[in-house]
C-alpha cells in the first residue's frame, strides 16, 4: 500500500476503531505505522555507501529500549567526511519532542475532534497541561500555514467569490514565532469565501491601498471570478485586472435591489469566527492570530475528516524523502 493510500485510512479513525490498534503497538510498532503512512522515516540510506543505516537504540526513563539515531557502522563509512548518523527525529513533525509519539497522536486527534479544555487533554493524553499547550501550538502552526499557501487559487470563471476588507485592531496581531515578519501588528484583514463553498482565504496587510489589495486578490483568486465588495474605492481596480465585479452599499442595505449581490456570507463568516476565539483568548492577545487562523481551519474543513486533514497537512510540511 502506498503511503497515501495508508495515510487516508486515517479518515476512519476514531476512538473505537482506531485508537485500540494503536494503543496496543509497542513504541517501534508504532514508529512503523506512522513510517507507512508517510509521517516518520522509514530508514535514511547512508549518504557514502547508500545501504539503508542501522537503527539504534537507547534505554528509556520505563526500561524500554526505543530507537535513537540511524548510524551506518561501515569502516570506510565512518572514515568518510559525510555525516553517517543522524537522529530519528530529525526533519519529522517529531524533532524536538521526546515524548510519547502516541500520545502526541492522541492528543492530535482530541485537538481537531472534540471541543476539550487544555486541562481535559492533558488527563486524557496523561501529560501535564503546560506540555499539551505547546502541543497544540505546534499543530496550530500547521493550520496556519494551510492558509498561507497561495500556490492554489481558489475562484474560476462562474464562480462568485465576496470579498471584505476588515479592520483590526493593532492589538491582536502578532508576528507569529516561526515566521516572523509574515504578520504585520497594524493591519487589515483581507478575507473572501467563495459562495456555497468553505473555501477562504485570510491575508493580513499594513497597508489599506489598492495596489496592496490587488496585490493580495492576484495572488489567491483566479481571474475571471465574480468578486462581490463594498463601494470603497479601493476595490475599482478589479475588473481591469480580469476579474467580474459587483459591488454593494451595505452601509444602505446587505442585498443590492438592482443585481442582487450581498456581503452577508463573510461578513457573518467573520463574526461567527470571532465568537469562538473569544473565549479562548479575548479578541486581543499573543495567540490571537493562531486561534484566528484554527477557527478558520476548523470552518473550511468542517465536513471533512480533520484528522485525516491535520496528518495529511504535516506530511506535506514534513516531506521525508
Ligand atoms: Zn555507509
């Protein structure tokens, strides 16, 4: 089975059908599982002789040996100027973490599943709650970075797309700690859904201008879309660059009389995602943008299998090959 076959088996997944396989498997069994599905390194050829590197292993805190580090014991390898070992973890959504691998699965599956408090994950997982905290901001940096992604355009030619500048208030944006300077504090959210879809896309701008604006609509809307505005000016430039665009008074009313086009969609979209940050951080804070962005991960994939989303999201920021 190829390891995006194996991967999707994570879209049956759950605490009856899943979890007892896994909560049976020693901690090498469990390495092997998430090595099938792509999520761990299977072995790592010596970089000299190219033959697949021994694995070894150390004694842990429980007496039990689990695996360390691959190392080819070749003579002449070792007597090369390559680096024949290298750690198990290294280049893996894992490095940095040595910790229960399964647990940290578990806990995963809890984030994106169930609507638990940091302090229930922590006595499901049996961890203490500070380390489920940076858990979570490790799977939160993942969902970010499903939304920075423009490599995929959303839109096309019949598509009706809205779209919504939104002010921000400077105190609840922060440059995010692994991509700093990708977030801006005194910003502007540019946000769109495209109709009777769940998919968005949020950008976080300083500046409130039209060549900014085009700047963030080029990138991630397909040209030949409808885009539905409001009448601030800013937004006039749209149909020269190739796309279809309506605009409506909602200072006057939501449904323009003449063609129909409302703004409700995102409009409502925003402050349905407001109410869930709320209460996990206020609407300002140091996290602000990251529970920004999970609520709207959790909007875009609310049919799908989560799960299924989350580990297929950190194979491709982890690619192992
Ligand atoms: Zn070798």
């Amino acid at each position: 089975m190829s390891a995006q076959a194996a991967l999707l088996s994570l879209r049956s997944f759950n605490l009856f059908s899943g979890w007892p396989e896994v909560a049976s498997m020693t901690k090498d069994e469990f390495d092997d599982y998430l090595a099938a599905k792509g999520l761990f390194w299977k072995n790592r050829p010596c970089p000299n002789c190219h033959e697949p590197r021994s694995i070894t292993h150390e004694i842990s805190e429980s007496g039990e040996p689990i695996r360390f580090k691959f190392e080819c014991y070749k003579r002449k390898c070792k007597a090369s100027r390559l680096v024949v070992k290298v750690g198990l973890l290294k280049d893996t959504f894992f490095e940095g973490l040595h910790c229960d691998r399964k647990k940290r699965f578990l806990f995963s599956f809890l984030y994106v599943t169930s609507s638990m408090k940091v302090e229930e994950m922590a006595r499901n997982v049996e961890v203490d709650p500070n380390t489920c905290v940076q858990w979570g901001q490790w799977i939160r940096d993942v969902m970010a970075e499903n939304f920075n992604n423009p490599a995929i355009q959303i839109g096309g030619v019949e598509e009706d797309f809205f779209l919504q500048l939104a002010p921000i208030d400077e105190t609840n944006i922060v440059k995010r700690k692994h991509n700093v300077g990708r977030m801006v504090r005194d910003g502007w959210l540019v946000g769109g859904i495209q109709d009777g879809t769940r998919s968005v896309f949020v950008e976080i701008t300083g500046r409130r201008d039209q060549a900014s604006l085009e700047a963030i609509i080029t990138r991630y809307v397909t040209r030949g879309t409808t885009i539905r505005t409001d009448c601030w000016g800013g937004y006039n430039g749209l149909a020269a660059l190739g796309y279809v665009h309506e605009t409506v008074n909602h200072s006057l009313n939501f449904v323009n009389p003449t063609t129909g086009v409302h703004t409700q969609r995102v409009e409502s979209l925003w402050s349905q995602l407001k109410k869930e940050i709320k209460p996990k951080c206020g609407l300002r804070g140091d996290n602000w943008d990251d529970h920004w962005f999970q609520a709207l991960w959790m909007f875009k994939y609310h049919e799908e299998s989560k799960f299924y989303e989350l580990w297929k999201q950190i194979s491709e920021k982890y690619p192992l090959n």
